[in-house]
C-alpha cells in the first residue's frame, strides 16, 4: 500500500516563498507519476502541478507556471513543491498525488490512486 505524507505549509503573506514535501513509502517511488493538487474551502480540487518519473516532464496550471517548481528526488522518496510569490487566494489545503501506470502527468484528479492527507497552506495579504 503507497503511502504519502506531506509537509511544509504554513502560514504566510503575500509574496512569500514556501516549499512543500510529499514522502512516499510502500511503492516504488520512481515507478509513480507524481502531482500536486489543491483544494480551498467550499471549492473542487484543483491541479497545481505534475512530474514524470524521471522528474523531466512537468505540466503546471497556468496559474502557477513560472511561479511554482515541481522537483523530485527519487532516492529520498519525495516530491517537492517549491511555491513562490504566494497570494491570498492560494490559501488551500495542497495534497500530494501518485499514479503507477500513467507515462506523464494528468491535470485530472481521477487519474490518480493515492493521496496523501494534505498540508494546509494560508496567504495573508
């Protein structure tokens, strides 16, 4: 069973930087397409992100490219989801995704199996 476990939010203003990790266990991490999602209250979740596995092609929401990097280190296990001039309304709880059998990333949630519990991110203004 794939387990994923994020970390790294917090609480920050507008403009700031912040990095989030998502550490995976039980499943061969390099093996799995890997995404970032968000989800603010009383709205769907969203995609943010997603990696290939050998962490060369990314896809990112055009709300966040050129702001957001996705990066993974396939030896540790874990995603990471560096967040730069954060605004207010990306205040929402990111979770960490993973899929085994998808060769590139998917801006659909349904597209992947595992989940991670989420780690909440807050931007003041």
């Amino acid at each position: 069973q794939v387990q994923l476990v994020e970390s790294g939010g917090g609480s920050v203003q507008t403009g700031d930087s912040l990095r989030l990790s998502c550490l995976a266990s039980g499943g061969i991490f390099s093996s799995f397409t890997m995404a970032w999602f968000r989800q603010a209250p009383g709205k769907e979740r969203e995609f943010v992100a997603s990696l290939s596995r050998n962490g060369r092609s990314g896809l990112f929401d055009n709300s966040v490219e050129g702001r957001f990097t996705i990066s993974r280190d396939n030896a540790k296990k874990t995603l990471y989801l560096q967040m730069a001039s954060l605004k207010p309304e990306e205040t929402a709880l990111y979770f960490c995704a993973a899929v085994g059998d998808l060769l590139y990333g998917s801006r659909a949630a349904e597209a992947y199996d595992y989940w991670g519990q989420g780690t909440q991110v807050s931007v003041s203004e």
